[in-house]
C-alpha cells in the first residue's frame, strides 16, 4: 500500500509517505510559509523513495478545520494531484488527526482536542481509540466558546487533552475539564505522519472520496462572522 498524506490546517506543514511498513516523514513548523514549502516537500520525498504519484494507492490530506488559507492549501493540493495522477483521495479530520498523534505519541485511547479557532472560540472534538488503533469520533466536532464545550458521557479520569486551544483558554477548559483529564499537551500540532493509520483504514473500507467532495470543512458557515456562542 502507497498513501501520500498532507496536512497544513496549523502552524505545522507536513508530508508523509507510507510505502508497506515504512514511513518517510518531513515535518515542519513554518507558519505562512506552506504555500511555498509543501509541493517541493512532496517532491523530495517521492523521489527519495523513487516513485511517482501516479504510482501511489491514494492521496489523504487534512480537511480542516484550521487556518482558512492552510486547510485550504492541503485540499487544493490534494484535489490537482489526484487529478493529475489519477488517484483517489481520502480526507481526515485534523482534529482526528491530533487525536491519532497524542495515541501514538502517549498511548492514550482517549483524547479531547480543542484548537484555538480565535474570536474567542476553539474546534473541539472527542475521540477514543477503537481496535483498529484508530482515533474514532465520539464528540462531534464543533466550533464554540470553551465554556461551552461538551463533556464526554465517560467522565473518568483518564483523558488527555490536546491542542492549542488548551494553551489560549487554559483556565476556562481547567475548570471545565480539569477533573477529568491526567495530561494536558497544549503545544499538540497535526501531523501528516498521523493521518496514515486512519487512512489504511478508510482505504480498505473503501472509503475514498470523489475529486468534488474534497472540500475544506471550516465548521463556521461564515468565517468572518463576530463571534457567537453555540448551545448544547
């Protein structure tokens, strides 16, 4: 199996390549430079390895949400070298993404992910790890204030929280959530490294996604409306 994985939705632009059992990896934070940056990325490391794009199984790439330009940036990339080398694609959630990145990195099958969405709001979702070893979605992602977030059903202490909107509303999301969570990683970032495994996935279910489908998914209707609190 050949899976090239993009992901530019933060600060952090990342390719990674997965030929079998190996997996080649360029991983960088260079904010405002991804436009510059990720198609010589992809170049180098498909020539390090000798292949083609035409050659690979499928194309997978973070759909956001994120940065408006960034999860733009990964879809549009993804969509021309679908097209042009006659791949599939598969999207992920970059939420997942970070989710699948503190199991592999901590070993924790369960994780709150919030990145700060600014105007005073953070993307949040819930994951848990299923036996596949693939972050699965419990809470639905979602854009709102941090005071506002949704507890899991399972409140025991065995958590982790991820992402930075840990760092931008730490105090609101300790109070909201301190009780539940063992660790706290506020620096977490997606990596492209981490949309792999859920990729195979999707791959082998057949879950691929259609040139038109892979759209930026923003979870604001308006991206430049005023903030507003969303309701449970």
């Amino acid at each position: 199996m050949k899976i090239l994985a993009l992901e530019t939705a933060t600060e952090a632009c990342s390719v990674a390549l997965q030929i079998d059992n190996e997996v080649i990896v360029d991983h960088r934070i260079a904010p405002r430079q991804h436009t510059e940056l990720v198609l010589p990325m992809i170049k180098e490391i498909l020539a390090q390895v000798g292949i083609q794009a035409k050659e690979l199984d499928a194309i997978a790439f973070g759909r956001g949400p994120g940065a408006f330009t960034g999860v733009r940036i990964a879809c549009g990339l993804a969509q021309g070298l679908a097209l042009g080398a006659g791949v599939p694609l598969i999207s992920v959630s970059t939420l997942q993404i970070l989710a699948q990145g503190i199991y592999r990195q901590y070993g924790s099958r369960k994780v709150l992910t919030a990145i700060d969405a600014r105007m005073g709001e953070v993307y949040y979702a819930g994951f848990e790890i299923d036996q596949k070893q693939c972050a699965q979605e419990l809470i639905v992602e979602r854009v709102c204030v941090p005071d506002h977030i949704e507890l899991p059903i399972d409140e025991t202490r065995q958590w982790y929280g991820a992402g930075t909107g840990f760092a931008s509303y730490s105090q609101v999301l300790n109070e909201r959530l301190g009780y539940i969570l063992i660790n706290v990683v506020n620096d977490a970032l997606p990596h492209a490294m981490d949309i792999l495994p859920i990729a195979s996935s999707l791959w082998v279910q057949g879950k691929i996604i259609a040139l038109e489908d892979a759209l930026p998914v923003y979870l604001r209707d308006n991206i430049a409306k005023k903030s507003t609190k969303c309701l449970f």
